[in-house]
C-alpha cells in the first residue's frame, strides 16, 4: 500500500505542474527518463521500505510512470575503478630465468693457480729459510770447532809443500822428477801411493782404490790424505829433505783444505795447462809400455771430465789467492823443463 500512495502522489504532482492542455500519456512521453544505477551504486536505506519486495512484485494498481521506470535491466558489468574485479583470474607468473647450460659454462683457473702459486712461494721460502738456518749452525759450529783448531802434523816454517797439478798427460810426473834431480825436493806422486797401496798385501783399502782408478773417479780423501801424511814421514827421516812436491794432489777443494788442516799450508801451486788433444795422445802412447789399467780411451775420458770438474776449481781457488805458478805443457819436455825451473826460482828464491 505504501508503493501505491507513493505513485499517486507522484502522478497529482505532475499534473498540478502541467498546463493542463497536455494529456497524461504525452506528458508521461514528454518526460525526460533518468538513467537508472546499477544495483551496486545505489545506497538503500536501513529502513523498513529497503525490505518490500521490487515493484513488479507489488500489488494495486501501477502507474505508467513506474512500468517505464522498473523495467527488467540486464545484469551489467560493474564500472571499473582501475581495480580488478576479485573475479578475474590473477596474471600468471613471470617466466623463471632461463637456465645456463652447464655445458657451456667455463671453469676458471686463475684463482687455482693465484692459490698454487702462493702456496709454493710459501714453502719455497720456508725452504730457503730452513737452509738458513741450518748454515747459521754449520757456521756457529765452524767456529766452535776453531777454537780447538787441529795443529798441522808438519810445521810451514820448516816443510814447504808444492802441490803440483795438471790434467791426465800433462807432464807432471815428468816434470817433477827432473826437479828432484836437480834440487834437493821430494817427489810423492798420489796416484803412485795409491797404486802402491792398492798391491800391498792386506790393505784394506786395496779394492776400494782399484775400483776409483778403474772408473776414473776419487779415492775418499782420508784414504789419500793418510798416505801423503806417512810417506812424508818417512821422506824426512830417510832423507831429510822438507821440500816436497805433491804430484796429482789434491784433486778437489775438500781435499785441499783438509790436508792444509791436518798436514800442512800449501806454499804454492804449480799448474801444467795443457789442451786435452795433446794429453790424450800421450796417455795413449804410454799405455802401449806402462801397463797402466787407467790408460785406455775410456778412461782417459772420464779422468779428463773428472778433472775439469773437480780439480780446476782447487786451481781457480789458490790462484786467488796468488799462489799459482802456471806453466804451458805443449812443447818438447825440456822446454817445458826450462819454464818451470825460470818460474819456480822466481817465487821460491834460495829455498829451492
């Protein structure tokens, strides 16, 4: 009933405002429609009329007003706010980054090799460090033992020791035993005392020695150092002679200052330089006569690499020291013989 009256009201309002020269259904034709909301938009009030039913439901009798204002609308889409609706589905995720194939991928090794590298800096310098170390001590212990230094056997002042050097078939032997012809010197040939000791019977450094001499290499020097030492000995008691010439002697620096430490200071050094071409056809001439088991090619060769390498160093050492007396092997022997009696008067003087 209230929806009726509301009509009503509606209509006679209309009509007081018309001129009255229109009819009804032209006035309602001339009215302007009102774009009707949708349902979503329009706030109904919290009232009792919110709860009756729509006007096509209603009873009594309707205006034409009401059948053209309530027709059946379709269901619109709501007016977008900029927002979606909480129907539409949500956008899909983005797509995962593409994946790098393994394959392809390149290993780098400069961190490896920054890592190796440092790593064997380190213990390259622990090495060098321990090295230091360990001659600190040999020389903390050098000094130790200076301090209790080994008296020579033989006095410098009274025994004057010539060491005479020169590569295999240089002439040494030779040489030395016109000077004991001559002078009042002693000759001790360390490759003769070594052979003697190799065929006295009982020695027991007999093999060791045959086995070096064979193979060209160095018997141990206390071996040798010894029997310098008692062949000098003996010298000086038979003879009385202090001057000696130590033929083939010492073959390395080790030697040297061992014997220099035990025996005797060396005055002075007498080197016959020869080339090895010459030598080699003289050690192979005298091997036809000398029986020597060293005499052969083979040999030779290996006393010659043998010499270069340890005994040229003993010569290089004293020559520092300026006391190397330097005689040129290559001519006829009594040439030879000549130079070195010019030379050694120069440096000995009355002593020789």
């Amino acid at each position: 009933m209230a929806a009726t009256v509301s009509g009503r009201q509606a209509w006679r309002q209309l009509m007081r405002s018309s001129t009255g020269t229109l009819a009804p259904s032209s006035l309602l034709r001339s009215t302007p429609q009102r774009r009707q909301l949708p349902s979503s938009f329009v706030k109904r009030p919290a009232s009792a009329s919110s709860q009756a039913r729509p006007l096509s439901t209603r009873s009594g009798p309707s205006s034409p007003l009401s059948h053209q204002n309530h027709k059946p609308v379709a269901q619109q889409r709501p007016y977008s706010t900029g927002l979606q609706s909480h129907n539409t589905p949500p956008p899909p995720p983005p797509p995962p980054p593409p994946r790098r194939n393994k394959g392809n991928q390149q290993i780098k090794f400069w961190p490896f090799l920054i890592v190796i590298a440092l790593g064997s800096g380190g213990y390259v310098l622990l090495i060098n460090q321990r090295k230091e170390m360990s001659a600190a001590k040999a020389a903390k212990a050098n000094a130790a033992n200076n301090t209790n230094t080994t008296i020579p056997a033989f006095d410098p002042t009274e025994v004057t020791v010539i060491f005479v050097l020169g590569g295999p078939g240089a002439g040494k032997g030779t040489q030395c035993s016109r000077l004991v012809r001559d002078y009042p010197l002693a000759h001790l040939s360390a490759g003769d005392l070594l052979r003697g000791e190799q065929d006295r019977p009982g020695s027991q450094y007999g093999q060791l020695i045959k086995d070096c001499i064979k193979n060209g290499e160095i018997v141990p020097m206390e071996v040798t150092i010894a029997l310098l030492e008692n062949a000098m000995r003996e010298t000086i008691a038979m003879t009385g002679r202090k001057t000696f010439l130590i033929d083939g002697f010492p073959r390395k620096m080790d030697q040297a200052f061992k014997f220099e430490e035990v025996v005797c200071p060396a005055k002075l050094v007498l080197f016959y330089d020869c080339p090895e071409s010459v030598m080699e056809k003289r050690l192979l001439e005298r091997g036809k006569t000398s029986g020597r088991a060293d005499d052969n090619a083979e040999s030779i060769r290996k006393r010659f690499r043998t010499f270069v390498e340890t005994s040229m160093p003993v010569v290089t050492h004293y020559e520092k020291e300026g006391k190397v007396v330097k005689v040129d092997s290559t001519a006829e022997v009594d040439e030879v013989y000549r130079e070195t009696q010019k030379k050694l008067k120069e440096v000995l003087g009355d002593k020789l």
